[in-house]
C-alpha cells in the first residue's frame, strides 16, 4: 500500500442533473481563488455524484469540516471561501 500526497482541503460540487445546471459557475470561480491565494496543493476541487439534496440545490460539500451548503450562488463562493477554506 502506498500512502498519497492528498490535499488538507477539498470542496466537493455536486454535478447532479439540477445542481449541474449551476455548477459550472461555482466551480470557475472557487478555482480562481484556490488559485489567487496559491492554495493548489493544499485545496482540492471535485465534482462529486448527484447527493439527492435536489431540493436545494446546488450543493456542495467542504472536507475536512464536514460542512454541507445548499442553494449555494456565484456571490456566495468568496463568502464561503473566506469561511472554511482560508
């Protein structure tokens, strides 16, 4: 078994079919702050399976702090960023 270099950090986007529809978006602009403040070895961006949180979505979902957002928009991702990850 050999052990792998993983990031402490990794934001996980849902990329369900109605979550889909919007996390194209979300996921452009946490890669530019992963990449405006030199976080790319230490933060890890996903898209994850659809999570059946369809209700709210989009969703996603912040390791290692466990946190799960929904209805999450484009304005609220440096908000968020800010929050969990810097």
């Amino acid at each position: 078994m050999k052990k792998i270099d993983a990031p402490e950090k990794v934001i996980f986007i849902c990329d369900g079919k109605k979550c889909g529809r919007y996390s194209k978006e979300l996921y452009k602009s946490f890669k530019r702050l992963i990449k405006e403040h030199g976080l790319k070895h230490d933060v890890e961006l996903t898209c994850m399976e659809c999570t059946d949180n369809c209700k709210t979505a989009p969703n996603i979902c912040l390791q290692p702090q466990n946190a799960w957002l929904g209805e999450v928009e484009e304005k609220d991702v440096k908000d968020i960023f800010k929050k969990y990850i810097v």
